[in-house]
C-alpha cells in the first residue's frame, strides 16, 4: 500500500490544524496504530509551525508566503517533508549546522520543536534547499498497524 498528498499552505497558524488533521485523517483511514498516527502529527505540527514562524523573508525579493507539506506512507514507513522559502539553517564553517540536540528551558516560549521531532521520529534530517534557498525538514517513521487496518497488504 502506498498513499501520498502533497500540500501547498499559506504561512499562517490556522494551517498547522489543517496539515496535521489531514494526516491524522490519512493514518486513521489506513489503520495505522493511533499511538503512531499521535506521535507523526505532533512532528509535523512542530515542523509546521516551524515554517510559519521562520519560512520567510520579506526583505528577499520573490519569497513566497506559503510552504509545502508533503506526506508518503509506503509500505512500512511513513516520511514527511516540510519545506519553507525562509532564510534556511545557518551554515557554520562549510558544514550545516545542527539544531539544538536539547530542547530549550523549561521557562522558554520557542526552542522545543525540533527537539520533538527528533524524540518522535525514527530518522530526522534538517537541511537547505538548493539556489534561493528556505529549510526542508524531513523525518520518517516505521508503522505499525492496527489488527483491523483495512489498507495493509498482506
């Protein structure tokens, strides 16, 4: 079984909702187990909202207001790609630099997102697009089914 949709989204808060009720809408019809389905769509709320904060740059000329999410469940695995047009991750001597591998102060408004991420997902990879540049966030993560998945090929 394979399913994949692909979404282009204003950067406004009212679309982190939307994104994320379509894939919890997705795993759910497929049957992929509700633990699984919970522990994705607060990823992709996180990475979503990553986007609408920091996916832009009005002082650049042609940056879009809008970012793309697209989501793949192909066999066993679920892989999502949230990619913006902002400024992207910081390169630091060549290499890209990493996010933060601890999450902020307890006391902190921001800094937790793509700590969650990581704590959520089986793979993450944090990275620039080519030429004009703007973040992708991906991650990936093993599925299990529930007894009663009506899409699991067998």
């Amino acid at each position: 079984m394979s399913i994949w949709w692909s979404l282009h989204l204003r950067r406004d808060a009212a679309s982190v909702p939307l994104a994320r009720r379509l894939l919890l809408g997705t795993m759910e019809t497929a049957g992929v187990d509700p633990d699984i389905s919970y522990d994705l769509s607060v990823a992709l709320s996180e990475a979503c909202a990553n986007a609408v904060e920091h996916g832009g740059d009005a002082a650049r000329e042609g940056t879009s207001e809008a970012y793309r999410v697209t989501a793949y469940l192909d066999g066993e695995k679920c892989r999502i790609e949230v990619a913006d047009a902002g400024p992207g991750f910081p390169a630091v001597t060549g290499a890209w630099a990493r996010p933060p591998a601890r999450p902020a102060a307890s006391d902190a408004e921001h800094g937790r997102g793509l700590c969650l991420i990581r704590e959520l997902a089986d793979h993450v990879h944090f990275g620039n697009k080519p030429g004009r540049g703007g973040a992708v966030v991906s991650f990936d993560k093993i599925l299990k089914w529930r007894e009663d998945a009506p899409l699991v090929a067998v």
